[in-house]
C-alpha cells in the first residue's frame, strides 16, 4: 500500500491569503503534529479547503454540484489579485520502498468564468502522463468519497454521530476500504456477460430486436433511477441534520424563553380566566356561608357553655315542675291519710303522723317554689340535633369560602407574574423566527422524504421489470446449451458475490464494534458511562451500551461527547488504512474541556497517523496543552491577519524557533 506524506503547502491569492505564502509541513520520526494556530478568520479553514482542492480538485465536493465548487473557487479568488490564484502541495509517495516527491500545482485565472489548470510536476518537470492518470491514482491510495475521514472539519464532525446519517456512512467507508466496489463491478461485468451470451443466438430475430430495445431502455432508466435516489438520498441526509440543528436551536430557545416568562404570557388569557372563575367561586362560597347564617338554629351553635348552662338551667325546670306536680299530689294524699287515721290514731299519734307527712312533703314545697323561666321553651333535647346539623353546614360553607380565597389570591398572584408585553417582543420576535426556521426544516425533510420515496419506488419497480425483461430475454433468445449454462453460473456467481459482500461487511462490523469502543474509551473522561459501541452486521446501526446494560441513546450524550464518539468513529477507520495517509483536522477542540482535549492530543493526535496536521485557534491550544504537544511536534505556524493589508502572513511560531 502506498504512503502518502505532505512536504509544503504554498497558497496565493486565495482567501485571506495574498502574497504567497508557504508552510512546510514535513514531520521528523516519532513526532507527527505539525500545529498552525490562527484567529477566526485568520485562513485555518482556506488552509484546509486547499489541500482538499490540491489533491482531489472539485471531487473534493459533491460530485453532483459541479457548479459549487466553480462558485468556491471564485469564492476565494481574491478581487485585488494581481496574478494568478494558485495552489501548490507537495507531496512524498512510497510505493514498496520506493520514495518519489510531487509537486501538484492547482492555477487559476479569473476571466469571467473561473478556468483551472492542473499539472504535477516531478523533479520539476510536467508529467503530463500521471496528470492525466491522477484520480485514479489518488482514488487507489484514498477514494475521494473518504476524503471527509482524513481532511474534516472539527466543528462539524459532530453531526458524522447522528443516529441517522452514522449507519450510511460507516457502511460507505467499509465497502471503499474493503473494495466492495470491486465486486459491485465484477457483478455488473457478469450480467453485461449475461447479456452478450443472450444476444448472440438471436440478433437477427425482430422480436429479440424489441426484447433488446426494451432491456437497453430499461437499463437506461434504471441507471437513471438510481442516480435520482442516491441525490435525494443525500439531499435527505442534509436536511436531516439541518432538522436536527433546527431542532436543538429552537429546544434550546424556548427553554430560555420560558424562563424569562414567555409562558406564563402566552397562558395570560387562561390565568386571567383562572381569576374570575375563582372570583365567581369566593362569591358563590359567600353567599352560601351567609345563607347558612339565616338558619335560626345557627346561633345556638355560637352559644359554647352558655349553651350547656341553658340545657342545665331547663333540666332543673324541669324537676322544679316535677316537684311542684309531686308536693300537691303529697297534700292531697296526706289529707285522706290524716282523714282515715283520725278515729283509729290518738291525737297524740296523729300529730306525729302529720309531722312527719308535712316535714316529707316540705322538700318537695320548696323545690317547687323555685322561679321557672325557661320550661316552657323547646326541649333542648330535641334542638340537640338541628343546631348540629346547622353548625355542620355552616362550618362547610366557612371551609369552602376559605378554599376559594386561596385559590383567589394564588391565580392572582400568577396573574401578578406575568411580564408585559414590551418585555417580551424580543423573545416572541426571536421566538418566531426559531419556529419558522423549523417547520422549514421539518417541511423540507417532508418533502424530500417524500420525494425520494418515490423516486426509491420508481427503481424498485424499475428493478421488477428490469429482472422480468432479463428473465424473458433469457428465456426465449438463449440458444445454446452452452450460453444457458453461462448465464445460469453467472447468475450463481453474482449471488455468492452478493453474499461475499454481505458477510464481509458482517465480519467487519465486529472489527468496527471492539476499534470504535477502544477508541472512545480512550479519549473518554467519563469510563464509566458506557461499556461498549456496537455496529449492527446488516445495518451498520451504532448503538452505545451503559454500564447497566442498557442502550444509551446518542442524543443523551453532550456535544463535546458525540464530538468524540464522532473522532472515535474517524480513528477506528483511519487506522483501517493503517495510518498511510495524512490526518488534517480544523477546529477540533473548540467543544471540549480541558482533559478531554488533552486525551485528545495524547490518544488521537499523536497516533493516529505519521502526518497530523492541526488548524486551531489561540483558545485551543493554549500554552499548558501546547506544552503537552511538543513532546509530538515537528513544528508550528501562526497566521497573523493584517487589517491594513487585508491579508494574512504564515510565520514560525517563537516558542518553536527558538
């Protein structure tokens, strides 16, 4: 396998870069970093963008937006430029022990329409022949659709853990490492065989003429068919992790918003709504509590031990009439006892008889005598039951009357709480907009969702009858014993080379599964949040296991840690190639802490390649993490821009000089 090592870099008048300016980017052994360091703005990301265009020119994009990267050149070209836009990398290629230096050399001239021209030079001469021969040169060493895996953006490498785009491109990345390709074209040179064996025993037939007329067709629309399914699909990929970006702001807004009382604004109507029913509700409580004062027997209820002195005041009534009753029934008897003894008693007998009768009878005398104000009332006995029955209601009518207060004074005060409009028209402005771009985002997934649904259902269907028009073709135009064997083996073949693929890929998923879960162990701060990353065999699917067993979902995961789920992902694959190629990396850390960085600069950086290039600004790495560095480094740049010269210069960092 070749290696691949950049020397230089020199960049002109692109982007914030004016004169030419040069960096040499050749690393010593056992020390792989070379850092340039700059400010936003400063030329990192131009940097970046150049050594992708160097070497893989507009393939270095999506092949399906040429006019993109016409537009980015143009772009970056410079309106005060006085020569040429230009960009020359060199590079050293090894290829079995043997070392050769290139030089490619990117031009272009602004004249209306941006035109390029590429030539590479070796000992400084144009070789026409490897220029012309060069995408598949590069493309042997490192396909252009895994570009993104070598050259990337750190800010944006996060999206790369999406749940929904991670699957596809792990899968696309195994099939290229692999040589899937390979395969997939051994299988389209068999059915073009299968196709030959089919034609030769019937080409002057006509109906094997409308046969082939129909498969050629078909086979157009198909080719067709699947293009338009793999755009949509991308265009699908895109606006899904738009939706996701529009998702988390608008998550992230409203959480904000509520606390600056957004919601208790938009429920105004509802609170206020709140007040009156609980207004209604303390009117109703009073009106019942003051329709329970007009029940005659609630005032004995109020009397307390006046009413217990009033039950005992007409209990001794009571007995005062009793004995009134008693003393006249006791005169009376005592007149016909006296009468009946007069003859039989003596005198004497008679007088002590009637002692005793009147002594006997003078308690009940003067029991009866007492004054009686209240017998003649209502027996508190029988009021005992209706002034319990008129306190219950009354007690119930005071506790419901409290209850509707205090419900009144807590929707008053939420009504209290509710900020004014003026306060608001920011956030609601601000608030409008997150929405709007959401339902855009949403809308637009929709759509494509759709559309490529339909365009997934046209090549299936054109699948259908494009195996349907096969099979006729080789069931009615085949000859020859000889040509049906063939193309039944053939078909035989592409069936086991479609399993081939398939059971590949199954056995690099286990692979995938063990790097990638090394890989983020090993940059991972917090080891005890999962214990393994797993890639599904069939459908690439990456799920993440917790210490418990249990699958945690990406989206628990914070930035800076699908950042690196993400650069975990990048390394496991890297190291498939076994570290032949240069890493370049803009803006990795801009998300992490302070340890995660520094695992990130001893785990990653220092291993992962013999070539790692670091765009990065002052705020990355600052001294402590550059002194951590330097044990890895062959050497550093700055790039300082002028805001008089509206131009930035490339210079050796001091601390390296020195």
């Amino acid at each position: 396998m070749a290696k691949v090592t950049f020397s230089h870099i020199a960049i002109s008048n692109l982007g914030p870069f004016r004169d030419r300016q040069v960096l040499n980017l050749a690393v010593g052994s056992g020390k792989p970093i070379v850092l340039v360091r700059a400010l936003n703005g400063s030329g990192k990301t131009t940097l970046l963008t150049c050594i992708q265009v160097a070497l893989y020119g507009s393939r270095a994009f999506s092949a399906s937006r040429a006019g993109e990267y016409e537009q980015l050149i143009s772009g970056l070209h410079r309106a005060d430029a006085t020569g040429p836009a230009e960009v020359e990398l060199g590079i050293r290629v090894e290829i079995e022990g043997v070392a050769e230096e290139l030089t490619l050399v990117r031009t272009w001239e602004a004249r209306g329409r941006t035109s390029e021209r590429f030539e590479i030079l070796r000992d400084k001469s144009p070789d026409f022949e490897l220029a012309s021969e060069w995408e598949d040169f590069i493309d042997s060493i490192l396909p252009a659709e895994l570009a993104q895996l070598f050259l990337f953006d750190g800010e944006r490498i996060e999206s790369l853990a999406s749940p929904r785009t991670l699957p596809d491109m792990l899968r696309r990345a195994t099939e290229a490492f692999l040589g899937i390709g390979g395969i997939e074209a051994l299988g389209k040179d068999l059915i073009a065989v299968e196709r030959r064996s089919m034609l030769r025993s019937r080409e002057q037939m006509s109906k094997y003429a409308e046969a082939k007329d129909e498969l050629e067709l078909l086979d157009g629309q198909h080719v067709q068919a699947l293009q338009r399914v793999c755009t949509a699909r991308d265009e699908l990929a895109r606006a899904r992790t738009e939706l996701d970006v529009a998702q988390i702001n608008f998550r992230r807004f409203s959480q904000k918003a509520k606390r600056s009382g957004l919601d208790a604004y938009q429920n105004a109507a509802a609170l206020q709504a709140n007040v009156d029913a609980a207004d209604a509700a303390v009117k109703e409580a009073l009106a019942a509590v003051r329709e329970s004062l007009a029940d005659p027997y609630v005032p004995f209820a109020k009397l307390g031990e006046l009413w217990k002195t009033y039950t005992a005041q007409w209990e001794q009534e009571r007995e005062t009439a009793v004995a009134e009753h008693v003393s006249r029934e006791m005169v009376r008897r005592d007149e016909r006892v006296l009468a009946s003894m007069k003859d039989v008693l003596p005198s004497k007998a008679m007088a002590h008889l009637r002692g005793v009768l009147d002594e006997e009878g003078e308690k009940y005398r003067v029991l009866g005598a007492l004054p009686r104000l209240l017998c003649s009332k209502s027996d508190p006995r029988t009021l005992k039951l209706r002034v319990e029955q008129a306190a219950a209601s009354h007690q119930a009518a005071v506790e419901e009357l409290a209850l509707a207060r205090t419900k009144l004074q807590k929707a008053q005060k939420r009504v209290s709480a509710v900020p004014e409009e003026d306060r608001l028209r920011d956030i609601l402005s601000q608030m409008q907009q997150e929405s709007k771009a959401l339902a855009k985002a949403e809308s637009e997934v929709n759509r494509l969702e759709k559309e490529h649904g339909e365009c997934d259902a046209i090549l299936k269907r054109l699948d259908l009858r494009l195996e349907a028009s096969r099979e006729r073709l080789g069931k009615q135009f085949r000859g020859q014993a000889l040509e049906e064997r063939a193309i039944a083996g053939s078909q035989r073949a592409r069936v086991v080379l479609s399993q081939f693929k398939e059971n590949l890929l199954a056995a690099k998923a286990e692979w995938l599964s063990d790097m990638i879960t090394a890989e983020f162990k090993a940059l991972m701060r917090k080891q005890r949040l999962f214990s393994r990353v797993s890639v599904h065999p069939l459908t690439y699917q990456v799920t993440i296991t917790g210490t418990q067993g249990r699958e945690l979902p990406m989206e628990r995961l914070s930035a800076g840690e699908r950042q690196l789920l993400a650069i975990a992902v990048l390394s496991a694959l890297i190291r498939e190639r076994k570290g032949m190629f240069p890493v370049v990396v803009d803006t990795p850390l801009a998300r992490l802490d302070k340890q995660h960085r520094k695992s990130l600069v001893q785990r990653f950086f220092s291993r992962i390649s013999h070539q790692v290039i670091v765009l990065s600004t002052d705020e990355e790495v600052d001294e402590e993490l550059l002194a951590d560095m330097r044990r890895h480094m062959t050497g550093a740049y700055t790039l300082s821009y002028s805001d008089e010269q509206h131009s930035s210069q490339a210079r050796v960092m001091e601390e390296l000089a020195a």
